[in-house]
C-alpha cells in the first residue's frame, strides 16, 4: 500500500484476542492499512511483542494491554483507556474465542459450559454495548465478530461454541439496527483456520473433511484479511448485520 492509498489512515482500532491467530493477522492488516491499534489479551507479553513489531514494521501506533473478554467488569476500564489514549476508537473486532476439548456431552462441566459463553458471547456482547454508543455519538465505526461455520454446522464435538458464535451471528443483526446508521455491524463466519488451535486437530478427519470443500484445505490465518479490512474500511459503506463465511466453501456443499 502506498501513502495514498491508506484506506484506514487516522483510524483506531481494538482487536480482542489480537496477539496470536487470526488475531494478530487483523492487527498487522490494520496496521498497514494506516490504523494505530489496541492490542489486547489475557498475555501483556504477547501483546507488547506484538506492538514492538507493529511499530518497526509499520510505524504505527500500537497500545497492548492485558484483558480477560470474559470478565465483565474489565470492559469498561478498557473502553476508557482506549479513549483515554486516542479520543476515540473507529473499529473494533470482537476476535477472543475459545473452543475447549470434553470427553463427552455429558461431562462439560457448568464452568466450562460458562467459561465458552463468558468468552464467546458475553464479552462480545458487553465490549459492543459500550463501545457502539460511543462511535454511534462520534463519526461512526465498525464492529466486526468473528463467529465460525460451526454456528450453521454444529457437531457433537463443539455444541456449547457452537452454540454460543450462534448467538454472536444474531447479536450481529441487533446491533446492526440499534446503532445505525453511523456505526456498521458484521460478522465473519471463519471455517477451519490453521491457527494455534489447529495443533489438536484429528488430522485424519479433518482432512477427509476438507476433501468434500470445494478448495479442499484449511486457510492460512492470514486469508482473513481481506475480509477484515473490507468490513473495516470505507469499502463495505453499505454494508451492515451481515454474516459472511470465509470457510473454504465449507457452508456451500452439502
């Protein structure tokens, strides 16, 4: 990108989960773009490796700060900070997730069933409602989830993240409509990334799975970007409460 073509210059923005992942691939893509951002995990030390990078390779801005997304009381000190450091924030990416192994159904313990929401869901929730408002009484903004194909195509092996990016698909419609028009709500519905997760993959089985998609392999965490900045950037003014996979095709074969 050159000087000219900065689509997101003069722009802010806070990545959940930011540090690793899908995570950092956004945060860099951002920060390219033109964006100061806001790092934040439950690691600082990820974190602020992550912002020495950003400011050697980019130039830009780049605040890193641990955070908990399950923890509700923590979200509002974080929103201060943020507006604390920069006047106001301009995208937010609601990344943080977790999908933890269980034996069975039956032996998901109520701590974990609530930990999967408290991150999945409920941190999303709460960051949402208090950063909308605050874009929605400035110039605007976009808030971007990032839910998973496991939300349409659930499986034993998942249900309560499955059913908690469920959730997240439909916040994304209602917060679509209660802080329009100036602030921009979407999702992207991710497949199967190779990420740190990917490590404790069956591989045998996610291959055979893979072979019915129409691209046959997972992505690489950097092939999330291009949607990300679309739905970050001036590009996608016209777009809102949409849910757009990024699967490999995964959500169009049978």
């Amino acid at each position: 990108m050159t000087q000219q073509s900065l689509p997101l210059e003069g722009k802010v923005a806070l990545v959940t989960g930011g540090s690793r992942g899908l995570g950092r691939e956004m945060t860099l893509a951002f920060a390219r773009a033109g964006a100061d951002t806001v790092i934040v995990s439950r690691k600082v030390d990820s974190c602020e490796k992550l912002a020495a990078e950003v400011a050697e390779t980019t130039g830009r801005r780049s605040l890193p700060l641990a955070f908990h997304v399950g923890d509700w009381d923590a979200h509002e000190p974080l929103v201060d900070r943020v507006y604390e450091e920069f006047g106001h924030l301009d995208i937010l990416v609601n990344n943080a997730g977790m999908a933890p192994l269980y034996p069975s159904l039956d032996q998901i313990s109520e701590d974990l069933f609530d930990k999967v929401i408290d991150v999945n869901l409920k941190g999303a929730f709460r960051l949402t409602t208090l950063v909308g408002p605050r874009m929605a009484a400035g110039d605007g903004g976009s808030i971007v989830n990032i839910s998973s194909i496991a939300s349409q195509r659930p499986t034993p092996n998942d249900l309560p993240y499955a059913a908690a990016k469920a959730g997240l698909n439909v916040l994304t419609k209602g917060f679509a409509q209660a802080y329009g028009p100036t602030v921009r709500v979407n999702t992207i519905m991710a497949g199967a990334f190779l990420t740190d997760i990917s490590k404790a993959w069956d591989m045998d089985y996610a291959n055979e799975l893979f072979g019915g998609m129409p691209l046959q392999r997972a992505g690489n965490p950097d092939e999330i970007v291009g949607a990300a900045l679309y739905l970050a950037g001036p590009s996608s003014s016209y777009t809102t409460g949409a849910i757009i996979p990024v699967d490999g095709g995964r959500t169009s074969t049978p």
